[in-house]
C-alpha cells in the first residue's frame, strides 16, 4: 500500500491485525479496493492505534476506515457510521490490541477540531479473534458485500470531486 499526499482526496484505511482471525477483515476491504488503482484514492492498512488514525486523515477531504468490531451482533453484520454527523459508538470499535481504539481516535479527533470533511467508519461484525489466518465464513462473505458498498461510496464521491474540479468524468468511462 502507498502513503501519498492524501490532501483533500480519499483516503481508505484498512485496520486489523493479520494474525488474529476476522481482526483482519478491515485488512481484505481495503486490499479488494486498492486492487482498482482507483485515481485520487490513497489506501493504507494500520493495525488501528488511535494516534496513528488521527494522524493518517488528519488532511484528508474523504476517509473510510474499515474494521472489525465485536459489539455482540450476528458474525457478518455489517455497520456503517458516518462519523463525521454521528458519535460513534465505543463498544463497536474496542476490539483491538490496542488501548487506543477507532471510536476513541474518533471522539479524540473530533474534541481536537481534527477531523476529516467526511468520515465514514465501516464494522463488519466479527466471529472468531483468535491467533490464525483467515476470516470465517460469514465474515468472508460480509466482506465481498462492504467491498461492493464502498466501491459506490468511492466512486460516488470520486465523481463529485471530479465534477467539483471540473475534470470531464466520459474520458475515464471510456478507457
């Protein structure tokens, strides 16, 4: 994954951990969107220290961040948070092994006048958080539809910015 100036585009952040199961799902997400070479899409895998978050949007217009949460919901459950007009709820995103969780980066972020223009958190409710490789099934499966999902989120904001900058979107629907 690159880290470029992510000023004022869209920048997606995968969080998990490889090595722990479904923790990796926000890891899968942001791999399926960074496999489309996206033009002004940055994306980025962090094992989802707060400061770390904070620091990775701060000067980005569009964010979307990905995770795996536990907040006793059905295994692939999926939740989506627009951060930016709503509190994010702290039992979605605690899972983590760190102290520093998603949704306290975010209420940090937002107590600290950090915050992206828009900032949209993804969960995918997960099953199994023990030392292995691989997600469960129906995690696996909420992964493809979350992909899906933020494509057209991507896409959609992508187009907006276009048309903001007047860049002519036919030419790229043509290549």
């Amino acid at each position: 994954m690159s880290h470029v100036n992510v000023a004022k585009q869209i920048l997606v952040v995968g969080v998990g951990n490889e090595f722990r199961g479904d923790d990796a799902a926000g890891l899968w997400i942001a791999r399926r969107i960074a496999e489309q070479s996206l033009e002004g899409v940055s994306v980025v895998e962090v094992s989802g220290e707060g400061g770390q978050l904070i620091d990775l949007w701060q000067d980005a217009g569009h964010v979307f961040v990905f995770d795996a949460v536990r907040s006793g919901c059905d295994a692939g459950k999926v939740h989506r948070i627009s951060a930016d007009t709503e509190t994010v709820p702290s039992k979605f995103f605690n899972y983590s092994t760190h102290t520093f969780s998603v949704a306290e980066a975010v209420e940090t972020a937002r107590a600290l006048e950090e915050m992206p223009e828009h900032l949209v958190l993804y969960g995918v409710e997960g099953d199994c958080f023990d030392m292995k490789v691989g997600l469960s099934p129906k995690v696996e499966q909420a992964v493809e539809t979350v992909v899906e999902r933020a494509m057209e989120e991507v896409s959609s904001v992508r187009s907006e910015l276009r048309l903001f900058l007047g860049h002519d979107t036919r030419r790229d629907n043509h290549a």
